[in-house]
C-alpha cells in the first residue's frame, strides 16, 4: 500500500493536550508525549491512546497501522498505547538491538502495547489492531508480540442493504435504505457510502432503516454498506443499485380534440400494440411445464426448471411487476424484485424488509400455485 505521507519536521512534543493524529502523517524528531494523543486509523476504524511519558524519534500513521521507532538512551525508554483490540507487533522481536521487547496485556477490556527500549537497543515496529478483543478479568500478557485469547473473531453476517425497498427506479436523489446484519457480539455502527471506497465515511450507530441521498445525474447508482460489531470486527461491504430517473416537469397545455379520423389511427395503434404483446407473451410462454408445480424454495443464486417456471409467472403479471420479463432460470436480482412488488402487491408482506421479503417461501409459493390453478 502507498502511503501518503506530509512531512512535518517537529521539535519534542512538550505540551500534547488531548491531541488526535491523522492518518498519513509522519512525525520525526524526538517525540516525548506530556499527554495522552489519540491515534485514528480509518482503515480498521481503531483508535488508539499514546500514553503521557512515551518516547519515539519516528511515528508514522498508516491507514490501519502505525510504525514507531523508539530510542534507546542513557535510561530505557517505553512506548505505550491503548485500545480495545489486541495487535500485532511487526517483528515480533526488537529491531537495532537484541534488547528491545514488544508486549501487550489485558485488563478488562482495555489492551495495553508496550515496547521497550534500553540504553544499547532502539526498537523499531508497526503496531497493527487485529480486531480481536480482551477477555480477561485482570491483566495478563507476555513478550515478543504474545497475544490474550479473544472472544469474538467474527464479522457480523446475513448483512444487506436495500434502496426504496428493492425498487428498480427511482425519482428523486432522496431515497430510504433498509439495511440488516447478525453478529453474536451485537452490531454496533455501520457505515454508507455511494462509492466502493468509502470516501469521506465514518461509522455510525447501526440502523435498520436510514435516509439516503445519491449522487447527481439520471442513471444506474449503487449503494455501498458495511457493518461493525461491538467489539470491533468489520463486515465486507455489500450494495444494492437503482437507477435514478429526474424527468424534466413539463408545463400542462390545453390538448386539441382529435378528429374522428385522428381517433380511429390511435385506437387501431392501440390494438396492434396490445396484439403485439399478446404474441410476445404467447412466444414466451411456448413449452411451458403444467401449472402449480412450484415445491421449494427459491433465493438469489437458485437455478434450473422450477425457477424458468417462476419467472414465466411473475411475467405474466404484467409489466408492474415484471418489467424485464427475462426467463432465464437463474434466480437473479431482477426476480428478486420482481418476487418483492408480487409480495406487497397481495399483502404477502406487510413492507419491505419483512421477513420472507424477496424470497420464494412457503406463502409466497401457495399464492403463486393458487394463481396458477
């Protein structure tokens, strides 16, 4: 990873109150910290504590990491941070002296990093939060970058997001996003963005429902959202796309009657129209199986003969429901929507986000089947 640095010559740090570092400075120089300094890093979303009377002459802040250079001198020299997450220490020895340790230890909660130095060893590290968490009543710890045993290791999971309730279009930048994750720790925050990069986002508080605005400019727009439980594990993104559509506003004019002949073009054009669409749903629905035979359930990712059968259905629903009318026998996001304006449709779900909503359950599959008598 490239990191972006700005180089910022420092004399020592005599009077730090309460200071917060940003991600992709370096800090050269002796440091001496007369305060306790916050560490935030948007990689991992950690924040760590430099403790008052830690000693560095290098401090580098990477998106999920830091590297340190601790001196040695006349006395041994400590360099301590705090956190809720166990870390990672890179090496797991000290480096420029045999002497330098590297140790962590917990008490309840809170994770305590500390390298040594001494009079003949510097020690140069990168210090990395690993997302797992203390579980010790007391403290605990050992040397060479030995770790506690952390309780929770998992991301939370079953995470999804949804625009407008897996609408396909919608009218306005100012939609409604419905979002959802489990995790055995509890999900804590979350984080949205419209790019896949998450720039410019931060964590917070999760939701299961959030107002949401999409970028500018009339097309297809994805969403993007992860999930971090309580203890600090982070979910990989996931999105869902809608495509946004501003028409223009158009001034009502008084229409002019149509002559008699003008009447009789425009309904014939209507009936080619509507023969037209007849023929296609007839060419669509050649070969098709006998009807009610729908037995399992159907999600995102199923395949094979009862899905083509699904799909012919739901396109027989007309355009309100279906408006691609793809028979393809791969159950996509498209029947997926499709399944979820059916549902609501005929009260099978009371909103989105209900349970069931966008999957072929057993409700959902009666209704079909009884529709198909």
């Amino acid at each position: 990873m490239t990191k972006n640095k700005i180089k910022l010559g420092l004399a020592t740090i005599g009077a730090v109150v309460a200071m917060s570092f940003s991600v992709g400075a370096v800090y050269a120089s002796n440091l001496n910290y007369s305060a306790d300094t916050n560490v935030n890093l948007t990689g991992n979303g950690a924040t760590l504590t430099i403790k008052s009377g830690s000693d560095a002459t290098s401090l580098v802040i990477n998106a999920s990491s830091i590297d340190v250079v601790v001196p040695a001198g006349t006395t041994d020299n400590t360099f301590t941070v705090t956190l809720p997450n166990l870390v990672d220490f890179s090496p797991a020895s000290g480096s420029g002296g045999s002497g330098s340790t590297a140790t962590q230890s917990c008490s309840g909660t809170t994770n305590t990093a500390v390298i040594t130095t001494t009079a003949a060893s510097a020690g140069t590290y990168t210090i990395t939060p690993n997302g797992g968490v203390c579980n010790t009543g007391g403290g605990g710890g050992g040397g060479g970058g030995g770790s506690p045993t952390p309780t929770d290791t998992t991301a939370p999971v079953s995470t999804s997001i949804s625009i407008n309730g897996g609408a396909s279009v919608a009218n306005t930048t100012a939609v409604t996003l419905t979002l959802g994750a489990v995790d055995s720790s509890g999900v804590s925050s979350m984080m949205i963005a419209n790019d896949s990069a998450f720039t410019g986002a931060t964590f917070e508080t999760y939701a299961t429902t959030k107002a949401w605005t999409l970028t500018s400019g009339n097309g297809a727009k994805i969403v993007y959202a992860k999930f971090k439980d309580s203890v600090g594990n982070i979910s990989a993104a996931v999105s869902d796309s809608i495509n946004l559509d501003i028409s223009a506003v158009v001034t009502p004019v008084t229409p002019v009657s149509p002559t008699k002949a003008e009447q009789i073009a425009t309904l014939q054009a209507q009936i080619n129209a509507l023969v037209a669409k007849i023929n296609a749903a007839q060419a669509g629905q050649s070969g098709q199986v006998p009807k009610g035979i729908l037995t399992k359930a159907l999600n995102i990712g199923a395949k094979g003969n009862e899905v083509t059968v699904l799909q012919n259905f739901l396109k027989a629903q007309g355009a309100d429901i279906y408006p691609e009318g793809l028979a393809t026998g791969y159950f996509g996001s498209l029947t997926k929507k499709a399944i979820q304006r059916f549902q609501l449709k005929y009260g099978i779900v009371a909103k989105a986000g209900d349970p069931g909503y966008g999957t072929l359950g057993p409700k959902t599959r009666a209704k079909i089947n009884e529709l198909n008598k």
